[in-house]
C-alpha cells in the first residue's frame, strides 16, 4: 500500500464526510440560494473574524481574486520568495492582476516588519511601481509548515498600515497553525484585509469585508469560478470543520516522528527542531533519484530543488505509514 506523503491535498473524503456530500441540501449558489454553501461561508467569516465570505473552487483562486482586490495594473505586491502565488500559480497575480512582485528572502518563510520597510517604493516616484499590498502565508509550504509568531504578523501589518498598503493572508494551512500554536483563527485573520481557509477536498473560502466579498463575486464570476448546487462540495468543508481540526495534532505527531527518524539516517539532513506542524522538508544528494526510488518503492514525496524533499502528513498516513516510510528511506540511504 502506498504512503502518501506527497500533500495534504491527497487527502479523500472519510465515510463521514462522503455521507454528508450525500446528503446536503442544494440550490443555486450563484443567486445566493444554496444553504449549505451559504452556511460555510458564514462559518468561515465568523471563524477569521471577518464580515462576510465567499466560497471559491480553489485556495488559488482566493489568492488571484485577493491580489485583484488590492491592487491596480502597475502596483507592485510584496511576498516571500517562495510562496505559493510565486512558485505555484502559474503567473497568475501578473496575468490577471498586472502586478509586479517584491520577493522577500524570509527565514523558514517568514519575514519581518524591518524587511517589509525596506522593500517599500517611494510613494509617488513615477518612475517605480506602487507597493500596494503585502501578503503572508500561514504555515509556511517552502519554509516547511513554520508558525508565523502572531507578535510578528502584527508587526508587518502596522508597517503595511503606516504605509497605506493592504494586507491579504494564505490561510491553505491555517488551522495548522492554531492548532500548533493555541492562537485563535481569528486572531491570526481579523486584521488582513482579506484571509482565507482551506480545509475539504474541493475549495475555499475567502472572507473579508461585505463590500470587499461582494466584489470578489464579480471577479468570481469573471474567472470562472461560479457554480451552481455547490452544496455538495460545500459540505465537506463544514464536515471538515466539525470533525478535523483537533485531529491535525496527530498529524504535527507524525511528521515530528518522520523528521527525527530521518535525522538519524546517514545521508538525509535535517533539523527536526524546526519541523512545527504538517510539513517536513530534509536534504539528500540528488534528490529527483531519491523520490523516483522512493515511488518504486510505494512511498510517494515531493522535490524542492535538486538537494530538497518535502514530505506531508495527513489524515490518510498514520504511524504505521510513518514508519514504513522510514524504514524504506533508511535502505535507500
């Protein structure tokens, strides 16, 4: 049986959850008239703190429309070097937006109000882009699931007000972070102008104020994104909700496990430390060679570079999975 430490998007719907897919009550979201869709979202805007929300097909999709949101053609967007609309959204802020990006060299991908300051254009050089908007993703994916402190979100969003810019939050691993850290969702969301949840095996949910979500249905429906008796996978989200949060603690155990077993293999490299929820990220020499074995052999991850491997658990891998995978690392090592 394969272990499946690709993401934690591999993730299939439970027994439960399938049943609650099955059984959700339906209509037509794009009139506002779907229950189920319309009691997510006021879910998810009660839970970051926020006005309103709105249920998007993808985490994606929350990013592009957050970035169309806050900014005009020829603004610039300040994010860290390796975060997701960077390295895994095909482009899409300077496609759809127009916008240029600031990459910041963040540790374990965060950054600080100090390098916020000093990435910061000087406001009407005609000669240079408007900063108009920073971002922070939470957990970090590139920076192996680390916690934003919330001292230092604060932090970069008071350098973002004094400079007039707003402030938008990739929440795909949010509840990670509560669960890690004690600290509510909402107290890490509530003061981004936008901010948004992932959690089921279809969509999001990106909230913000009732003006901001009613024009984020605009470019919803622009992009494609409508739908009609999405209930169905609206469900899943709420059954997420109810029954999967607490649980991403075993999770956090497992890839503590998988991190220092694997800092005992000769050959792998990494500091377990740093390994704070879902996401172990190790060094190995050729690591496209290592993963093509690793899948030969029924264990599925992912390559970030060529000396690089992230490996996630999930609610689908649970010790036993753990264990297996480290026990084929240590013969390939």
């Amino acid at each position: 049986m394969t272990v499946n430490l690709h993401s934690d998007t591999q993730t299939r719907p439970s027994d439960g959850m399938r049943r609650a897919i099955a059984s959700a009550e339906v209509a037509d979201e794009q009139r506002g008239l779907d229950p189920t869709v319309n009691a997510l979202q006021e879910r998810v805007a009660e839970l970051l703190g926020h006005e309103a929300a709105l249920f998007l097909p993808s985490g994606t999709m929350c990013n592009q429309i957050g970035v169309r949101l806050h900014t005009r053609p020829g603004d610039e967007v300040i994010l860290e070097r390796f975060s997701h609309p960077i390295i895994a959204e095909g482009g899409g802020a300077a496609a759809h937006s127009g916008v240029m990006i600031q990459p910041i060299d963040g540790d374990g991908g965060m950054f600080t109000a100090d390098q916020v300051r000093a990435s910061l254009r000087t406001p009407g050089d005609r000669y240079s882009p408007e900063s108009r908007l920073v971002c922070v993703e939470q957990t970090t994916n590139y920076g192996g699931g680390r916690v934003w402190p919330l001292d230092q979100i604060q932090s970069v969003l008071e350098v973002a007000r004094s400079n007039g810019l707003r402030a938008h939050l990739d929440g795909a691993r949010l509840m990670n972070a509560v669960v890690a850290s004690g600290v509510s969702a909402a107290d890490y969301a509530s003061r981004f102008d936008t901010a948004w949840l992932l959690g089921a095996p279809v969509g999001a949910c990106l909230a913000g104020s009732a003006e901001l979500i009613q024009e984020a249905w605009r470019f919803k429906q622009m992009m494609g994104g409508s739908m009609r008796q999405a209930g169905i996978v609206a469900a899943a989200g709420l059954y997420a909700l109810d029954h999967n949060v607490e649980r991403l603690a075993e999770d956090h155990e497992n890839a503590r496990a998988l991190a220092e077993g694997i800092a005992e293999l000769p050959g792998a490299r990494i500091d377990p430390s740093k390994v704070e929820t879902n996401i172990v990220i190790f060094e190995v020499d050729d690591a496209p060679r290592v993963k093509g074995e690793l899948a030969s052999r029924g264990v599925e991850v992912t390559v970030f570079g060529p000396g690089r491997i992230r490996a996630v658990t999930h609610l689908d891998v649970d010790r036993a999975g753990i264990d297996r995978a480290l026990a084929v690392l240590g013969e390939l090592l």
